[in-house]
C-alpha cells in the first residue's frame, strides 16, 4: 500500500484509504519530514469510536510530540502494532505503514478531504 492512489489526505497531514470497506490511516509524508526522526508512537484504543477530527493517537520524534487526528469518523478495529517497536517505519514509509484501521460509520466525511493534487497544492501553499 506504499502508493497514493486513491487516498485522502486532510490538512493536518493525515492520509486515509478505504480498502475492502476498511479505512486505513496514517501520516503523510510531509507529516514524517516536518517531524524528523519519529521514536514513539502512540497507538489507539481497539474499538475506540471516534469522530473525523477527534485524536486517535500521538507520534514523538526527536524534535515533537504531534497529535494524529481521525480523517474520519469510525470504530477502531486494528491498530499497527508494527510502530511499537518500530516508529521509524513511519520515516520510511509513511504511506505503507498505516497507523490504525477503522470501520466506517460515515463515509461521507470523506467529500471533505483533499485528493492528492488539492494536497499538493495545500503543501506548496503552507510554505
């Protein structure tokens, strides 16, 4: 799932992607960049519900603490248990390596988030 197609993105620079009625989600690459060396990362709660724009979990680098946000509102049903003794995996793949799994109670949040060209284009603007 290293490639972008047909993933969301929000402008906190959250990724999300629904698979097979599953929405992965992540941290865009601008996310990882911006942090520097990620070193902890803290997972959500297994069935957790949130909201789209609730926090779902928090990234520690060398440099920050950053809250990840929901891009999306849904159950949490799995969470990447990969990042806990490995967060740089983060750094090398932000797009591979998904940070939680929800199952979707609203799929219409996603007509509020960017394509990939409107994130590039919020990227260039930011800077």
């Amino acid at each position: 799932m290293s490639n972008t197609t047909g993933m969301r993105f929000t402008k906190e620079h959250e990724w999300v992607k629904i698979e097979d009625g599953k929405a992965y989600v992540g941290i865009t690459d601008h996310a990882q960049n911006s942090l520097g060396n990620i070193v902890f990362v803290e997972l959500p709660e297994i069935d957790n519900d949130v909201c789209s724009g609730d926090t779902i979990a928090s990234v520690e680098s060398v440099k920050t603490v950053s809250d990840v946000y929901s891009p999306i509102s849904g159950k949490v049903i799995e969470v990447n248990s990969n990042l806990e003794n490995d967060p740089g995996l983060l750094n090398n793949d932000p797009y591979g390596s998904y940070i939680a799994i929800l199952e979707v109670s609203d799929a219409s949040n996603l007509e509020n988030l960017m394509d990939e060209s409107q994130y590039q284009s919020y990227c260039e603007e930011e800077h």
